[in-house]
C-alpha cells in the first residue's frame, strides 16, 4: 500500500539535519493505543512529548518504563547514541513498528523531538482534537549542531512583555533548537528586573517604556519562573543589563547613579548614545556589583551580558576604566562575561564572549579579541537583527542596518563573514529582537518568522547544506505548522508558502 505522501519527509526539517534518509514505505501511524517508552532520565523529555502530541489527536499516549508486549509507539533511549552525535545531537527512526529516538543527553533527546515533532501533519500544533489519521514520515536522521550556540534575543526593556509572552517565545524558539535566549532587560526606557538592594530600578525604571506605552517588570520570583521555564526547553537565559551606556531608567531611580546627583529625567524617545553611568563615582561600583550579584544568583547559565553598546557619552578612556573594575566582578560571582563587540577594546579575559553586532563598526578589534582566544557570537544587524524592516513597507521594526527580506537574512556564512575571524573561533550565531516598535506578541512573531528559523538553521545545520533554493522548499512547509499554532509569520514574497 503506498500511503498519502506526508507534508513534511525527514529531509524537510529545519535546521536541516547533517543525514536524513527518507523511507516512504515506513511511515509510522500513531493511534490511540500507542505509547511513549523512557527511562527514568528521559522522563521530562518523553512528558513533554506527550503534552505536544495529546492535544491534537486525544490519544492518552502514556509514558511508560517499558514495552508491553505487542504496544507500538515512541521509544525515547539515553546514552548510546554514538560518539559523532555528541551532547546536542541524536539519531531518530521512524519505521512501521514505531519510532526510536537516541541521543547521548536529554539535550539531544530534546532536539529530536523538535525534529520528529516536523514529521507530524501541522494539524499535530492544534489545541484541540483533529479526527484524522496521524501518520509520521518514515525515514532516519543523524543530526548534531554546527555550532554550540544558536541564540535568539529579546529586547523585553525598549517594551515589556509579561512572562507567558516570553514563554509563548520560548516555546517558539525551541522549535529550531535555539538554545540559548538572550533577556536585554536594561536599557534607557525601562529597567525590568527586581534588584532587591536598589528596589526603585524596577519601581520607578519599569514604569515608563517607548512612546508612553505600559511597563512593567519582573518580579524575581517570575524571572526565575521564567528562567526555569526555557531550562525546561532546554533553553539557557542569558541576562544583560546594559551599560554604561543606555542607563537612563537606573539613572532617572536613583540621583546617586548621576555626576551631579540629581535623577534625570525619564525617556521614552528611541535616540541612543546620550548616557553613561558616572564613571568616577565609586557608587556606580556598587551599585553593578549588587546588580550582578543578584542576577548572578538568579542565573544558572554560565554568562552574564554587561552590554557595552553606543557608549558615546562615556570618554574611551573611562569605558576602559569602567570595564576594567566590571568584568572581574563576574567572576567573583562564577559567571562569564558576554557583551556586545565594543567591549574587545577592554582586553576582557578570553573566556568572554564578544558578541558582533555593528556591521559598520566592524573594527579590527574583534579579529584581534578572536585571536587572543574570545569566541565571537555572531548577530550582524544587517543579517540577524530581526528588528530591521524586511522592506520599506513594513509596519514594524528599523531600517538603520538595511532592508532584511527573509533571503538577506539566510545568505550569509558566519565562518566568512568577518575577515580574520574563521569557524573555530566562534561560540555561534543568535539573533536580537528588539523592541522599539512592537507591542504585542503577534508584533513579536511578525518580525521573528520566518527569519528566526534561518539564523537557527545557519547555527545547526553543516555549512555544504546552506542553499537558499533548497532552504525556501522547506521553509515554506513550515508554514502550515505556523499557522497551526497561531503564529502571526509575515508571508514573504520570497517563499512559496504552502
Ligand atoms: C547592540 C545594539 N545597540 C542598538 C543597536 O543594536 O540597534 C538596535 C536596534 O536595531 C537598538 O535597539 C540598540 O539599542
């Protein structure tokens, strides 16, 4: 019998996997009475497979230790996946008699579910249940990532977004097996995190944001909520609190964070460059030692973002001064330093990671940091910023880094794309969103698919696979996987959706 094709095949999925071999004749069919089968660590893993499959098809779909005789379904295995998939990778089987999905970690368990969950009809990402067959593509992958770190951003400071809207992200993202997510939490029109030991940031800093719009900020107990949250999606948070520049929240709570001071007064334009901590006050030491600290506390991820952008109101000399005394507070908190690419010029200990953003800056600092040893992260603007317009047209986002179509956004290679800066000495890709001109998260889905889904697949999948043409066939199969799930995606002209 020769099935209905299905809409996606293993060779479909984004990221594109380093071997996909499809095998028509081995679709596999889900029913009612199939299980999902894990050891005890793999447990999470399978629960949160279930609660993506239950839904959609109704189907009790248990998790259990081991096979009954005869039950068909998902095995989830742990620990002999083989050395080439190392700690992100898996292999995944999908044949008649039931899928099997090994990986070395969770990790990786986690990024094949992400993989098998594409194998699925997009009517699998419903709420609610669908009276259909569930037939899933047969064939067999071996995937692991390009590059250890494939990031997304979000600027939750410019505009707040509650927790469940950074959940709604989170669960977005984890789809493309992103797996570090990037909180700008500071900046001049908000501060949105609660520092317990100066209580006004988040008081008086969360209240105002871009244009007048509502603030708002997070309590410590939610950012851990949230914290824990990506961990669940196998997502690490990496927390920035910007500065010295883009400080005017602190600066507008607290008169003693100024040179004369007196608060300054709250902004809510979208200028940049106009301010800078006091950089001679040994307060302003204390006051990012106790930021630290409590971020610190709240950060199980190795590294924390000190910022560093756009310090045009801090004298070269005193951004070297500031740094000097900042960056080793991290490591008396056991965290690493990462911030934009403008801190190379700091000399920071080679375990930061400079993170290279400003395409027309692009100083031969950064292939001197690379050289002593920093890992770069890669987020162009004009390749990775998902904030910049995708044309002239677009409703939302900037243009000052360029027009970015969604084919701008995936031709690029990050091993070439800065002169003395070659594969090995880069971290990975991530790409910022930020938020001056959005409000909602439709408004924060319409800028980050499709594009999202290319930057994740330039960070995983083998450079010899990247090929806009093959990409755009793909791309546009997830596109129905989208609107299952209610994401609001800008239907480029560039992609056949289907
Ligand atoms: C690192 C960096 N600093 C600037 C720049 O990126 O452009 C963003 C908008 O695209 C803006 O919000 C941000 O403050």
């Amino acid at each position: 019998d020769n099935p209905p094709p299905t809409e996606r095949a293993v060779t479909d999925i984004v990221p594109v996997p380093v071997e996909a071999r499809p095998e028509p004749g081995t679709n596999f069919k889900l029913t009612a009475g199939s299980v999902i089968r894990a050891e005890h660590q793999a447990k999470d893993v399978a629960e949160y497979l279930g609660a993506l499959l239950r839904p959609a098809t109704g189907f009790p779909l248990p998790v259990v230790e081991r096979f009954d005789r005869g039950k068909a379904g998902i095995t989830l295995e742990l620990g002999d996946a083989g050395k080439r998939v190392g700690d992100q990778g898996y292999q995944l089987t999908v044949a008649r008699s039931g899928i099997t999905l090994k990986a070395n970690t969770t990790d990786g368990l986690f990024g094949g579910v992400q993989s098998l969950r594409q194998l699925f009809p997009a009517a699998i990402n419903k709420t609610t249940v669908q009276h259909q067959d569930w037939i899933v593509s047969g064939g067999k992958v071996l995937d692991y990532p390009r590059f250890k770190q494939r990031g997304a951003m979000l600027d939750v400071a410019r505009h707040f977004f509650k927790p469940d809207q950074v959940k709604r992200y989170i669960d977005q993202i984890a789809q493309y097996k992103v797996n570090t997510l990037h909180l700008h939490l500071t900046d001049d029109q908000g501060w949105r995190i609660e520092i317990k030991s100066w209580p006004r940031l988040a008081e008086i800093g969360g209240l105002t944001a871009v244009g007048g719009d509502p603030g708002g900020y997070y309590t410590q107990e939610q950012y851990k909520d949230i914290v824990n949250y990506a961990a669940s999606r196998h997502i690490t948070v990496i927390p920035e609190v910007d500065m010295p520049g883009h400080t005017n929240a602190a600066q507008a709570s607290y008169g003693e964070l100024n040179c004369d001071g007196k608060p300054v007064p709250p902004r809510t334009d979208i200028e940049v460059g106009y301010s800078s901590l006091c950089i001679g006050n040994p307060i302003t030491y204390k006051f990012v030692e106790d930021v630290i600290r409590e971020l610190a506390a709240m950060t199980p991820g190795k590294y924390i973002h000190v910022g560093g952008d756009e310090a045009h109101s801090t004298p070269p000399a005193d951004y070297k001064t500031f740094y000097d005394k900042v960056t080793p507070m991290l490591a008396t908190y056991d965290k690493k330093a990462t911030g934009w690419h403008n801190i190379v010029v700091t000399n920071p200990p080679t375990s930061a990671i400079p993170q290279y953003w400003d395409t027309a800056n692009a100083n031969a600092d950064v292939a001197a940091a690379a050289q002593r040893g920093n890992k770069i992260l890669m987020s162009p603007a004009n390749k990775a910023y998902l904030d910049m317009q995708y044309n002239k047209d677009s409703p939302l986002g900037l243009h000052w880094a360029g027009y970015v179509e969604v084919k701008d956004s995936y031709s690029w290679d990050p091993a070439t794309f800065l002169q003395g800066v070659t594969e090995s000495q880069l971290a990975g890709v991530e790409a910022p969103l930020w938020s001056e001109t959005l409000r909602t998260s439709a408004d924060i889905e319409y800028m980050a698919f499709p594009r999202l889904a290319g930057i994740a697949e330039i960070g995983w999948s083998p450079a010899a696979t990247h090929n806009w043409d093959t990409y755009r066939v793909r791309l546009a199969k997830q596109g129905p996987i989208w609107a299952a799930q209610g994401i609001n995606f800008y239907r480029s002209p560039q992609v056949d959706w289907k």
